[in-house]
C-alpha cells in the first residue's frame, strides 16, 4: 500500500501504481483549481476510474442524489478539463479526457474508450437482430442507452452500411438483418 499527503493534511491512500497516479491527478486539480473537489466529483471520477464510461443517472445512484445533481457533477468536471461528454440530452455519457489518459502515459486507452462506443452500439444492435429477428427503434434507444436523435442517426448509418433493411414506416417500423 501507497501512502501520499496531500496539501491541508488530507491523506490518499492508493492500493497500487495506478491508484497512485489517478491521487496524484485529483491533487494536481485541486491544487490548479486552488480549492478540493466535491465529494461528488471525487465519486464520479472513482466510477469513471472503474466502469470507464458512467452516465447521469448512473452517478445519481452512487452519489445519492438526483440525475440533476448528478448531471451538474459531470459537467462541473467537463469544464475542469478531467472529463469528456459524449452523446448529447439523454442519452450522455462521460468518460476520462484524453488529457487525463495522455498525462497518465495511456493515449491508446482513450482511443480505444472514445471509439468503442460506435462500435458497440452496432454491434449490440446486430446481435439483438440476430437473436430476436428485429428491431424498432424504441428497443435500440433502450439497449444502446441513446437518445431518439441518436438511435435515428446510429440506424441511418446501419442502414447506409446495408447492416440492416427497414421495413414499415411510422410507429411500425422495425428492422432486420441487411443483405450484404
């Protein structure tokens, strides 16, 4: 075990080299910031640490507070340069800022988090389709966790890609399988 003082006599304990790192980190932006972080933004950075990419609503259950508040953390460590937003209304996610995987020595991680999202997302709608047979647009929104806007862009790309055929119109719709 690691044992760092920081600044006001607050100590860190870190459990390994990483750890260390990611202490050394929230230091650094106290110390710039000339004030300590909220509780809240140390949870959500410690859930980002964790699961890589957290929305709103998934903080709010770990910070016990609110989407809102929950909402106001993330964005509050978007403006400190630690976070990124990816996505937009509901369905935003945040991950680490490549500023935070570069001054860590781990550029190639933030490319892999950043672009894994896309690609998850197709690949989660394809194998919905290959178990299920179809898919409506509400069931993509639900599975890939998007919003409405970003559910008809992901599909508009599938279906651009011929991934898959949409069949029926309005409230009907449903796609399957492309021929490719």
């Amino acid at each position: 075990m690691v044992r760092i003082i920081v600044p006001k006599g607050h100590t860190v304990v870190a459990t390994d080299a990483a750890d260390l790192d990611f202490a050394r980190l929230v230091v650094e932006c106290e110390r710039d910031r000339k004030t300590e972080l909220p509780i809240d933004s140390l949870i959500a950075l410690a859930a980002i640490r964790e699961i890589k990419r957290v929305g709103a609503d998934e903080l709010a259950v770990r910070i016990q507070r609110d989407a809102a508040s929950a909402k106001r953390t993330l964005e509050a460590l978007v403006e400190a340069g630690l976070m990124e937003a990816h996505g937009s209304t509901r369905g935003r996610s945040y991950t680490l800022s490549a500023a935070v995987y570069r001054q860590q020595g781990d550029k190639a991680a933030y490319t892999r988090q950043a672009g894994f999202a896309a690609i998850q997302n197709e690949q989660m709608v394809l194998n919905y389709v290959r178990q299920h047979g179809r898919i409506r647009r509400a069931e993509v929104m639900e599975l890939c966790r998007l919003s409405e806007g970003q559910a008809k862009d992901l599909l508009k790309r599938m279906l651009g890609a011929s991934l898959l055929e949409l069949h029926g119109a309005g409230r009907g719709a449903f796609y399957q399988a492309g021929v490719r």
